[in-house]
C-alpha cells in the first residue's frame, strides 16, 4: 500500500482483513508503516493510493518489474493530472459533463467569465490536493482566481492551464468504480463534504467529511453511472490505448435534468473511502488483485450498516494549517461503541518531522502534521446512530485550533447541527 494519509489507513484496514499489508511511507498512526522505496519492495499486490504517484508514472515502473498493481499507469492518471484533457475525453466519450472553456491566458479566459451566469467555476488544470477549484457566486472572486492560477501565484504550474465551467446545481454524489480496463464494478456511493465550514461555507478543502449509503440515490441511478459513465469512460481510453486498471472515482451533480460528471479522479476519494471500504462484506483483496491482472471479479457485497466520518483538521486549513500540536483523547474515541479513527496528518514528533516507518502504529504520543489529521469514523444500524457515535468520539479528541464540521450527514438524517 503506497501512501500516508486516512485514505491509506483504511484501504490498510480492509486489505487487511485477508492480506498482510505494508504501507509506505505510512505514518505512526498506521500500523505496518515502513519508510521504504516501494519499487525495491517484494509483494503480490501493490494498491497505488494518492495521485501524485500515480500521474508519475509509478504504477508504470513497479509493472516494468513484473509487479502486480492495481492504479493507473501515467497515460490513464491524466484524468486527474489534467483537468482539460479530462474534459475532452469527455467530451468525445459522450458523457454527460458541465459545458467548459480551457484557457491558458487571462483575457480569454475573463471574456468567457462574463459570458457565464452565477455560480462561476474556476479550476487549474494540474493537481492542487484538491483544494484548486474555486466556487462562487461572485463574479469579483471569478476574476481574481484566474489571474492568481494564471501568474502561478496560486497553485504554481498546476494554474497555468485553468478550466472555467458552468456552475451546475443539485446533489453531490461521489461513486467509487473498480476497473480491469474493459469492465468495471462499483462500490458503494458516497456523499461528501467540501466546503470547510458548516452550512457548506468557506473555502474548497479536500474533504471535511462523508457519509454512506446516500438515501436519495438507488439501484437505477448506479446502472446509469455505470453504463452511461464509467464504461464510456473505459472504451474511448483503450481507443486511445489506455488500458486502464485502477480505480475511477466519479464526482457527480445529481442536477434536474440528471446526473453530470464534476470530475474524474484516478484514486480512490479521501474520506469517501473512510465510509464506503468498510461497508465491504466480500473481499477487497480479492477484487483488486481480479482488476490489476484484467480478469474482473464482479462478486461485491456489503453490509447495511451506514458509516459517516468526520474529519478534525488543524488550525488554518486549508490554506496555511499549523502543525506540531500534541493530539489527546485518541484512546477515548476509539472506546467509542462502533467508532474507527483513521490517522492521516500526524507526526511522532511535534516538530512533524517523522513521516512514516511506525512499527507500533502509534505507540506513543502523536502530533499534528498536516492539514487534514484523523477521520472519525462511526458505524451504525442507520445514519443517525453512525453520526451519533462519529460525534461523539470526536468530542473525545482535542488539541489547540482543532476544527471540525458539526453537520456531516445531519441533513440526510432531518438534523440540524
């Protein structure tokens, strides 16, 4: 398992149900945690975790070697590396998208900004950590985004390209597809949570929380995610001779006139994943490995349980989080009935220095280092019991400038906040 983050700590949970894991680089609070060079690792299966990796062609050397690996080579991780050429492939696979201008100079890109009509989209092309997309009904704000990705004060080379979309309204859903290259199964959907304040206000983060199952979507809509979507997707990618083995996550607006595709990402969602793998009652190894060697096993099931996590972040994010602050209360919110909290920015030392090689999987104190640091995770018979229990055990934890949303899946449950 390459990676370090809460996606990683989970995907490490379920693999491990049925496999022995080692994650790299890991982080403390990851059990089987080992700083180490992945290609010079000797193992069955290699599951690719964040993108970065993936748009770097490392799926494409461990398969140089003869390693079985389930993530996308260079070619087919574009998708998430470059928004525009997502876009086009889109497109021209007849899916159903936002209607679109790439831009790589400002007063193009400010003249087609006056043609659209509120909410403005605005995103960089390259990988931001999902934090380069800028949503607002202000026209002011539309601008001033698209000469800061532009001049690369934002977000560097990822903004030189933007992409600049119509704002579509409805229901976010996120769908996790599972692909061999020619078929695909999908996982349980998912429904997450962006925006870094209650009331989905603030600034784009790279997901506060989420939850599963999603009662407004049933087994009709999932068929057409799948047949009008993501096999579409794979058949214009192996016209291209892209044979695509890895998973796609579909970001998707549940609008009047149907579902639309936000975007495509090449890894599986963070903290969607928190919520959907350990609903997983068949056996995740299993499946990934049928993909990675192109010889899909279609049998998933799951539990009727729900899950929905919350994310507790350090003070600041997204745009500048403070780290070194000592993390209290783990141990209590695991005690928690029902309750898994899944590490991802955390440090063994203050000064945030370690990241990763914990053998103990987080024997000790941890401290903060990163934005995003743990994903409470509550299970329950339903949403309001799973929510329930995640807030209860996030009560448990503190540290100086934690931040955390109170109203992850309170709306699916008649909550307020």
């Amino acid at each position: 398992m390459v990676g370090s983050g809460g996606r990683e700590h989970a995907l490490a949970v379920v693999l491990g149900r049925d496999a022995e894991v080692v994650v790299t680089p890991g982080n403390p609070g990851i059990p089987g945690s080992v700083d180490r060079d992945p290609e010079e690792i000797d193992a069955d299966l290699f599951v690719i975790g964040p993108e970065a990796p993936l748009v770097g062609g490392l799926a494409d050397r461990l398969r140089e070697r003869g390693r079985l690996v389930f993530g996308p080579g260079a070619d087919g991780a574009r998708l998430e590396g470059s928004k525009a050429w997502m876009k086009e492939l889109l497109v021209e696979a007849g899916v159903p998208t936002a209607a679109h201008g790439t831009f790589t100079e400002v007063a193009p890109a400010l003249g087609f900004l006056d043609t659209m009509t509120p909410p403005f989209v605005v995103k960089t092309d390259g990988l931001a950590a999902g934090k380069g997309v800028v949503v607002t009904d202000s026209l002011t704000e539309a601008r001033n985004a698209v000469e800061d990705y532009l001049s690369g004060t934002a977000f560097g080379d990822a903004g030189r390209t933007l992409v600049i979309e119509e704002g579509l309204v409805g229901a976010e859903l996120s769908v996790l597809a599972v692909c061999d290259g020619t078929d695909t199964v999908l996982l349980p959907e998912a429904q997450d949570f962006k925006r870094a304040l209650d009331g989905d206000l603030g600034p784009n983060t790279g997901g506060m929380g989420a939850y599963s199952p999603v009662p407004l979507v049933d087994d009709q809509l999932l068929e057409t995610v799948r047949t009008e979507f993501v096999l579409p997707t794979l058949a214009i990618l192996r016209a291209r001779g892209i044979d695509y083995r890895g998973v796609l996550y579909a970001g998707l607006m549940l609008t009047p006139t149907g579902p639309k595709l936000l975007e495509y990402n090449v890894r599986f969602g963070d903290p969607e994943t928190q919520v959907v793998l350990p609903r997983l009652t068949s056996s995740l190894t299993d499946l990934l490995a049928s993909a990675a060697a192109g010889q899909l096993d279609p049998s998933v099931t799951c539990t009727g349980d729900a899950m929905v996590t919350v994310v507790c972040a350090s003070e600041g994010y997204p745009r500048s989080p403070r780290t070194g602050d000592r993390i209290a209360g783990l141990e209590a919110a695991r005690a928690v009935e029902g309750v898994e909290v899944f590490c991802a920015g955390v440090s063994a030392d203050s000064a945030g220095a370690d990241s990763g090689g914990a053998d103990a999987g987080g024997a000790g104190a941890l401290f903060t280092a990163g934005g995003r640091v743990l994903d409470v995770t509550g299970r329950g018979a339903n949403l309001q019991q799973a929510r329930e229990r995640a807030m209860r055990a996030v009560a448990e934890i503190s540290w100086s400038g934690m931040q955390h949303r109170s109203d992850i899946a309170a709306a699916a449950v008649g909550e307020r906040p």
